[in-house]
C-alpha cells in the first residue's frame, strides 16, 4: 500500500524529526543570561553612576528568567539566568551597603 508508510525508501529518516539542523535563536532563557551580562559589563564599567542601570538590566534578568522557568523549554538555562541576575543583584547591593557604612 503506497503511503501508509511514510520515509519507506530513505531509512535514514527520522519521523518527527526536522533534518534541518538547528539554529541559534534568543529564547527567554538566553535572554537572561544576556542581560545579567550586560548588566554585570554596565556595573563594572562605572560602579558609581551606573549603579541604577545596571539594577533595571538585572530586574530584568531575573524576569526574563521567571518567564523562561514557566513558559520555555531550557529550564536548565532559566535556573542559570536566574541565579546569575540574583547574585549580581546581590553583589549590587552590598557594594552600595558598603559604600553607605563610610
């Protein structure tokens, strides 16, 4: 019977499969982990002036990563981002405790 099986004379095929390979795309997951770079680049850049931009860039971050723990399909990714932007949220504010204490 003709096409009740699919790939029948290349079965080297994988049903379900794409054999297209798979590219690079920016997932909410990367996103976090982009933007905790970012962010890490902005605070070192000058930690004085930028303090606030670099803790949106991190809020951010750690939304980014929130969206990606529920809705995407890299949770490992998701975890990643989100203890990255957490630990540099952290990092921020201590170093603005300190400041504060002289």
């Amino acid at each position: 019977m003709v096409g009740s099986e699919p790939f029948r004379g290349a079965p080297h095929i994988v049903p379900g499969v794409s054999p297209v390979p798979r590219t690079w795309t920016l997932d909410w997951a990367t996103g976090s982990i982009a933007l905790s770079v970012v962010g890490a680049a902005v605070s070192l850049l000058d930690p004085g002036g930028l303090f606030l931009l670099g803790a949106i860039v991190f809020a951010l971050g750690l939304i980014a990563g929130v969206v990606a723990l529920r809705k995407g399909v890299r949770r490992n990714l998701a975890i990643v981002g989100i203890i990255l932007n957490a630990a540099n949220l952290a990092f921020d504010a201590s170093l603005v405790f300190l400041a504060g204490s002289r």
